[in-house]
C-alpha cells in the first residue's frame, strides 16, 4: 500500500506541475502516466514486501523456531 501511495503522489504532483512522465524514453501523457507509475510503484513494493517475507520465513526455519 505505500508503493502505491508513493506512486500515486509522485507522479500525480509530476503531473500537476507540467512534466511529462517518460518511461524508458517513452512518454507517457496524462492520468495514463500516473496510473502506470503508480502501479509499477505498487508492483515493487509488494515484490520487496514478498521477497523479505520469505527471508525472514527461512531465517525462522533455519532457527529451528
């Protein structure tokens, strides 16, 4: 949920004060812009959420709990 808030919020004030969003030298015009950032921001997030997940999961198998 942060990923996405953070997305969210930096490419919306990106928006609002005139910049185009450029994603690998593609623009991206709009609130089509924003949304795709947002996702990508969501879509890192939960994939460093998951991946410490099952780090911390092996370290407690390791431990023998």
């Amino acid at each position: 949920m942060i990923g996405f808030g953070l997305g969210f919020a930096a490419s919306a004030l990106s928006l609002l004060s005139g910049n185009t969003i450029s994603i690998n030298g593609t623009a991206i015009g709009g609130w089509t812009g924003v949304w795709v950032v947002t996702f990508a921001c969501g879509l890192g997030g939960f994939l460093f959420g998951a991946i410490w997940a099952l780090v911390f999961r092996a370290i407690a198998i390791a431990s023998g709990r």
